[in-house]
C-alpha cells in the first residue's frame, strides 16, 4: 500500500509515521512531504529511515491509495484538492474543510457509514470534539440529546510542539510567552482560540458546528467553554448532557457508552496522564442528576486520539469496509 504524509515532522505527523508502524499496517511505500525547511530530514519508520521531500504540486500527481495532510489550512487548500484528483481518499486533519458540506467529517465509530462509496477529501474533526462525540454518541442514539454543556481542559499539545516547548521553557524560570496569550505553567487560561462577535472562540465554535454535524442533528444546544491547562499530552472535559426521554438508570447509561468502540469506562475517575501514548478514550465520574440529566468526564490522547489516531481509524475503515479504495472510473 502507497501512502503519502503531508507535514510529517509535526507533531500529528509523525505521530501518524508512529502509528502506522505500531499497527503494522502494510507499507510498501512511504512518502513524506514538508517544507522547503525540513528537506533532508529523515524520519524513522520500521528499519528504515524515510527522507523528507519537499512539497509540490507534482508531487501529489502520483496515485496513492491514500494521502494525509497535517500541514494547516493553507496547505490542505491548496494541495489537497490536487491530491484527490489522484488519490481516492485524502485525510486532511486541518479546520479546511470540515464545514464544507461536500467533505465528510469523520469519527468511524460515530459516523463511518458516510464514508461508503465515497471517493475525496475526508475532514478529520477538531480534537475536543472526537473525544466527546465518542462518549456521547450512544446517548444520543437511545435517549437523544438536547443540551451539552461542556468545559474542556486542553493541554499544551494541542497548539503543536511549539505548545510543549513555551511550557518546558517557562517551568526552566522563563516568563516570556509567544504560543499562548498567557503564562501557561502554573495558570490555565480560559480562551482558546481568536473571541467571536457571539462571546464564543473560534475553538469553542468548532465544537458547536462539528458535533451537530457529526450527530447529525443540528437543534442540539452546545454551550462549551475551552480552557487551556498546564498538562503536555491529553485533552479532559466535563460534560453535562440533557437528553429528551427519561433514563431508567446509570447502568443504562454505562452499558450503552460501553457499546462504542475504543471507550474505556472507569467506576472510579481517569486522568489525562494515563491516556497519554493510547488510542482509547475514557469515561469515569458518570452521574445520572435527574431523570433526563447527567454528568460524565472525558480524556483522551489529543494528538493521538483527536488527531492521528482517528484519521488511521479513517484509513482502517475504509479498508475494511468498503473492500479496498480504488480510484472509481472517470
């Protein structure tokens, strides 16, 4: 299988080079593509090291079966729409295209079955938002739900490599900050993203649009809050759900959210710093408050869960669904 990686030395990047190796998918080749920068790089995969090419338009003109792109907005559309003339499915994991009503945005285990018979860019969600549809998913699915309030507490990862570095350089005694608009050691900081004329961040909208896309019910009410915490990999989330029809119990609750996949549910309480380097999402603190009301907590592994990890789940669908990915007849 021929896949190609567009910005593989960032973070999400060469996370996916990690994951494809960790679940010994079969590569024949490996392509990767960065800017004119990183030219000359060469980045570890199996016994192998893979040289960083530069990126350009001729170069997505080559067939593979499939392509991904980390590499920003900018970047997916320009080149993505190019490689997709070529490539049946391109995963871009940037904002580019997930409000585009032509372009699926996917989580597999939510909202795969858009994914058959089709052929083009694939949008890959915002992290907060994967980690959250997959624990409210099979609550909307049995009681259907008509609020979420939730808080999110994102870790510096989030933001990239960069993110990391400003938090390891400020816990060093620096208090110079470039990434966030705050000291992020020893603080939280209660915006992430650029203020709407609404009150709400470009983040905290994303949730709003890409979860009633993803639930594929666009009367749902989200009310989210995105903080910005001091903790380098995991993503966490406070989640108040309000469903339509009354629920019997928290075994209920507990037994539907069991049934999706990739979910580890705890009677006690998860930390973001067990999830980190895992591709599982956990559920802990599920409280039934009221007949139509509860509460759960949700943490994940946001470069790979929120990221690399759904878009692999992505490709692995495809493949295993849908008998392959062949370029359909033009």
């Amino acid at each position: 299988m021929k896949i190609g990686i567009v910005g593989a030395t960032g973070l999400v990047g060469r996370t996916m080079i990690q994951l494809l190796h960790e679940r010994s998918i079969g590569v024949s080749q490996l392509d990767l593509f960065a800017s004119e920068r990183s030219v000359g790089i060469s980045i570890p995969f199996s016994d192998q090291r893979i040289p960083v090419q530069m990126l350009s338009q001729d170069a997505l003109t080559q067939p593979y079966d499939f392509l991904f792109f980390s590499a920003g907005s900018e970047i997916a559309r320009k080149y993505a729409p190019i490689g997709a003339e070529h490539t049946p499915i391109v995963i871009d994991n940037s904002s580019a295209f997930r409000k585009d009503p032509q372009v699926p945005l996917i989580v597999p285990e939510v909202n795969g079955l858009l994914l058959n018979h089709y052929h083009g860019i694939v949008a890959n969600p915002n992290c907060s938002t994967i980690q959250m549809v997959l624990g409210i998913s099979q609550v909307h699915k049995e009681w259907g739900i008509e609020e979420v309030v939730v808080v999110t507490f994102q870790s510096v990862s989030g933001a990239g490599n960069k993110g990391i570095l400003e938090l390891r350089a400020q816990q060093q005694g620096t208090l110079e900050h470039e990434h966030f608009p705050n000291l992020i050691h020893e603080n939280v900081i209660p915006v992430i993203g650029d203020p709407q004329d609404d009150g709400y961040t470009t983040e905290e909208r994303k949730m709003i649009d890409e979860t009633r896309t993803i639930l594929n019910d666009s009367n749902i009410r989200i009310f989210p809050t995105c903080v910005r915490v001091p903790v380098v990999f995991g993503h966490s989330e406070a989640v108040f759900v309000r469903v339509s029809t009354p629920i019997a119990s928290e075994r209920e609750i507990a037994r539907a959210i069991d049934r999706t996949l990739h979910i580890q549910r705890s009677d006690g309480y998860h930390t973001p710093l067990e999830f980190a380097g895992s591709d599982r999402t956990g559920i802990s603190r599920l409280r039934l408050v009221g007949p139509r009301e509860l509460f759960m907590w949700i943490v994940a592994d946001n470069v790979r869960v929120g990221a690399a990890t759904n878009a692999l789940r992505i490709m692995e669908y495809v493949l295993q669904n849908l008998g392959g990915n062949q370029l359909p007849p033009k």
